[in-house]
C-alpha cells in the first residue's frame, strides 16, 4: 500500500511539474508564430510580441550568465578595416536560454605597411578586454584573442569602415527604380566563383525558422514580393517554418546588410506539378516591405514574351553546391555565367527523361563542355540578364542533372516572361508593395 500510494503521490508530482513546463514554454511559442499558422483566424502576431519578451527577460534574470552552448559557432573574423578592426558573431540556438540574442567580439588588427601597424607599434597598453553584444551584455573571452569593447573602439577611432569595393560604385542608389547594381560582379570570369559582396542585391536566401540552415534561394522583385521556385515551398510545413533573409553574403559571417524577413503568404501557380516540375514559379508576400539599399534592391522583370537571344550569357546566383561531389552547399553567395541554350538541344537533353520534358515555360542554360552549372541548393535563385544599364530577371533555378555541371547536360530553368502576366495579376491581387 504505502509503495503503490507513494508511486501515485510521485507521478502526480511528475505530471504537475511537467504541465508547469508546459505552461511556461507556450508563452514563447506566440513569438514565432502568426494568427495564419495557428488556424483560428484571431489575434496578431506583433501584440502577442512584447508579452513574449518581457517573460523572456523575467526568464533571462532568473537564470543568470548565458551559457556558451546556448550559441551557435563564432563566424571567421571579418576583413581589417582602415579603422584597424575585425568583428565577429554569433546567435543564438536555443530561444529559452538567450532569444533572438546576437553576440558581437571586436578586436584589433594590423596588416603590415598600413597605418594600422603604425598605431600597434605605437600603442604601448591593450585597452581592457569587454567583449560586447548588440544587446550590451558582456560574454566570456579567450584569452588568445585581444578582444575590446565596440565603444573603446569608437571612442578611439572615429573613423567608419571602408567601402570594400570602392571602385565598384555605380551611380547613386535610387530607391524607387529595379535592377541597379551598386557594385559589378567580375565579368572576366565565368566560372563559379564568389560573388563580390553586394554584388547582387535581389538575391535573397529562404532558411528554416528553426536553425536557419539554407535551403533554397529566392529573388526580391519589390519590397514585399519574392520569385522563387514552387518546388521550394510544395510541402505545407515547409511554409509555415520558413523565412526570407535578404542583405546576405557570406552565412559565416554577421553583416549589417542581412535582415530577416518573415513570411506573409506563399502562392504556387496554380498548374505545377511535382511530378513534372512543370510551371516551377511561386510568389511570397512577405509581412512587411523590406527597407531598400544598396545592398537590398529588386531586379526588373521582363516584358511579356521578351528572352534574350540564344548564346546570351547570363548570370545564375545562390549557394548551392559547388564543387562534386558535396553534400553541402557554400558559405558564400557564388556567381556564375552560363549561355542561353536552344529549345531543341535542350528538349533533346532530357527527352530521356519523358515526364520532365521541357515545356514551354522552361529552357536550358550551361556549356556543352559541362564544368559551370547551377547545382542543389541553388533552386529558386535568379538568372540575371543585363539590358542597358539595368538587370533583369529571365529565368528562376529548377532543375537539372543530378551530376551537376556534367558534360553533354543543362541547368533547367522557369522561364519569367512566360508567366509575368500571372506575377503581376498576383502582386496586384494580394497587394502590398
């Protein structure tokens, strides 16, 4: 009796803590989710928001210093700047323990013959190591690293970064045009290499909500409207748990460019087929407009029946895989330019294939010689033509040969001006800017 009475006293203590927990840990679930996801049509995601944050700072005071394991990896170092600075940061991986914190290190730096070695030389005593984050709560430092505050920093320097590609600049940005590049890509090059940054504005990444790996890319044609491909976004979960970042270069490391955007609504055409990939094109509204800048600027869209002419070389961008094999894509946002291939050469390619013939709204793009491609993870992401003096999106990433890059094989891509008379009757339909 008393064993059997204690093991019922014991499991109901269990169930009593364990629905305490639960209790405590739905109060941050309404911080990521929207009234569209949750089904029930009522409430908003923006005025359950500061309820979620003020639990979560009762929670942070509660529990003290963030543990280390709470954060992802550190990124690399960035660049020395001409204010003799290199940063790097981290976020956050587990909500509870930090939010949507993200720790910022700054530290010194020198490269022989710049004013930066002078000023080492020169300086006699480090400053006090204080690591910095954006929110101002200090973390631990190793001790290898010389660390120091971002305000000694400012206090001392003055100075702003420099412009890495200062000989890039293109003219002044203008907020209410499409296609402008603030900075050229490298034209002598063909071949799959990283992009310079900034270099492709419209570009945007679609990550996962919950440990924001990459997994297709995306083009921004106006402030609250990303193309992308409908094969990305087939399955209903991954809708709900996706999100749009745009302003980003390089995954490893934090850039002031990069911002997240959350998703409004996702609108496959109405005709695809996941068996044939047949009218790969899907359209998001994101919740909010995106603030424009240089580094964050659509791209045009063609006219309707407008492509360029057979043998034109365009540009295709993302970071998908690069070399093979590999199971893993880029840090790095990569370029590469591949010509516009004939309709019969390519339907010749795949008419092995049977189901994935190509139809009238795809084509082909790559050599012959095969070794420049578009590969996984690149799916979704622009073909970029130049016209004049602006840039315009032909074609979204499908498809293609599972041996990426193979000789004798094509990339496989949905053709825009085939259906920008559906994109525009969706932009207009669904509003938004």
């Amino acid at each position: 009796m008393v064993t059997r009475n204690s093991g019922t006293i014991f499991a109901l203590l269990v169930v009593s803590v364990m629905l305490q927990l639960v209790l405590q840990t739905s109060s941050f679930v309404h911080y990521y989710s929207s009234s569209e996801e949750s089904g029930d049509g009522s409430g908003d995601s923006s005025e359950l928001l500061p309820d979620s944050l003020e639990e979560y700072q009762r929670y942070r005071s509660s529990r003290g210093r963030v543990p280390d394991s709470a954060f992802r990896q550190w990124s690399t170092w960035s660049r020395c700047t001409r204010s003799c600075v290199q940063k790097r940061y981290r976020e956050c991986k587990r909500f509870l323990q930090c939010g949507d914190e993200i720790q910022t290190q700054a530290r010194f730096c020198s490269i022989p013959g710049t004013a930066c070695e002078q000023q080492e030389t020169a300086t006699t005593a480090a400053p006090p190591a204080l690591p910095t984050t954006r929110h101002q709560e200090p973390v631990t430092q190793q001790a290898s690293d010389e660390v120091v505050s971002e305000e000694y920093i400012e206090e001392n320097n003055g100075e702003e970064d420099e412009d890495p590609y200062p000989e890039q600049s293109e003219g002044k940005f203008n907020s209410s045009g499409c296609g402008v590049k603030p900075q050229l890509p490298r034209f002598r090059i063909v071949g799959g290499r990283p992009a310079r940054q900034g270099s492709w504005p419209w570009q945007v990444a679609m990550l996962d909500k919950d440990y924001f790996g990459h997994f297709c890319g995306g083009t921004l044609i106006a402030p609250q409207w990303v193309l992308t491909a409908a094969h990305c976004f087939r399955r209903k979960s991954t809708q709900r748990k996706s999100l749009v970042r745009v302003g980003e270069h390089d995954f490893m490391t934090r850039e002031d460019t990069q911002k997240n955007a959350q998703i409004a609504k996702v609108i496959l055409h109405p005709d695809y087929t996941r068996e044939t990939d047949h009218h790969d094109i899907a359209l998001l509204k994101l919740k909010k407009p995106v603030k424009l800048s240089p580094a964050v600027y659509p791209i045009c869209l063609p006219e309707p029946g407008d492509f360029p002419p057979v043998g034109t070389g365009c540009y295709v961008t993302g970071w998908g895989k690069y070399v093979q094999p590999s199971l893993v894509g880029s840090n790095i946002l990569r370029e590469v330019q591949v010509p516009i291939i004939d309709d019969v050469t390519c339907r010749e390619t795949y008419a092995e294939y049977g189901d994935y013939a190509i139809g009238p709204g795809m084509y082909c793009a790559g050599y012959e010689e095969g070794g420049r491609d578009s590969c996984g993870g690149d799916s979704g992401g622009p073909m970029s033509c130049q016209q004049g003096d602006s840039w315009t999106m032909v074609g979204v990433t499908s498809f293609g040969d599972d041996e990426c890059g193979r000789p004798g094989s094509y990339g496989v891509y949905t053709k825009v001006s085939h259906y920008v008379d559906w994109i525009r009757w969706v932009m207009a339909e669904h509003g938004g800017e």
